[in-house]
C-alpha cells in the first residue's frame, strides 16, 4: 500500500500500513456535494534510475475542492485500484491536507509500478481522516461527489 502526503504544494509516497477508520465520519459539518474528487489524469511516470528494467509506474492527479465554508485540517482517503477486469490490484491512502474552504487542492501520487494500461478505475474505500480543527469528525462520505476526467471512473 501507498500513502501520499499533500498540503501546500508538497507531497511525498511510501509504503505505509493503513490507518484505522475511526471517528472519520462522526460530525455533521459538510453537506452532500460539499467536497468534489475529481480524477484528472493518469500518466506515465519517471522511470526508477536503480532499475532500469522497470516499467514507468502509473500517476493519477486528483482535484480535491471544498466548496464548504469550513476548514477540512485533516483529511485522508483509500483508494482500491482495479485492473481492466476488475481484479482489486491495490491499496492506496492519499493524505491531502488541509483543504481551505472554497480552494481546490492537487494531489498526484502513484496507482501501479507496472504502467496506467493495468489501471480499470479507481473505488474511494472509506475516509479515515476528516476532522476540523479541533478534532472533530466530518461526514466526508457523504459531502463528496466522484467524477472523473480520463476514461478510467472514479466512484464509491
């Protein structure tokens, strides 16, 4: 499994061991649409110097936005990605955060090491991360709206 880190413009992966669910959903602050995931892209990305038999791994950009009026201070998200038949190939956790009310945030992290052809779509699992500033649980299931730009989906 991957977790990527994004917030102010850096972001970072590495292996990780998943983080539990929590209180994620706990609080009623964000409506239904309040939060927009939208899948911008997949593409190829750098091949690893120290292997160079590998193939170019598979980049997904993300647009994370807060239509709300609330700061979102934490927020995270599991992915399952797919193959073409729809064969659950991977985990990935995306840390984007904090997410300004009414600002867009990218976040661009790696979906396959084998190359984006392996990719079918991309399912939200759940979100363990999504509290305010004090700590307090935000219904991010239900304030997000899934879409997608690239012929691969991104749904629930």
């Amino acid at each position: 499994m991957w977790v990527v880190a994004v917030g102010l413009g850096v972001s970072c992966a590495g292996p990780t061991v998943a983080a539990s669910a929590g209180a994620a959903e706990a609080g009623p602050v964000l409506a239904a649409g309040d939060l927009t995931l939208t899948l911008d892209a997949l593409v190829a990305g750098p091949r690893r110097p120290d292997d160079p038999k590998a193939g170019a791994p598979c980049l997904a950009t993300m647009r994370i936005g807060n239509r709300s009026t609330a700061w979102v201070r934490t927020f995270a998200m599991r992915l399952l990605v797919h193959d073409p038949q729809g064969v659950v190939v991977r985990r990935v956790s995306v840390l984007a955060m904090p997410l300004p009310p009414g600002k867009t945030t990218m976040a661009t992290f790696p979906v396959l090491d084998t190359g984006c052809a392996g990719v079918g779509s991309l399912t939200i699992l759940d979100f363990p991360q999504c509290a305010d500033g004090a700590g307090r649980g935000m219904r991010c299931r239900t304030a997000a709206i899934p879409d997608s730009r690239v012929t691969v989906p991104l749904t629930f």
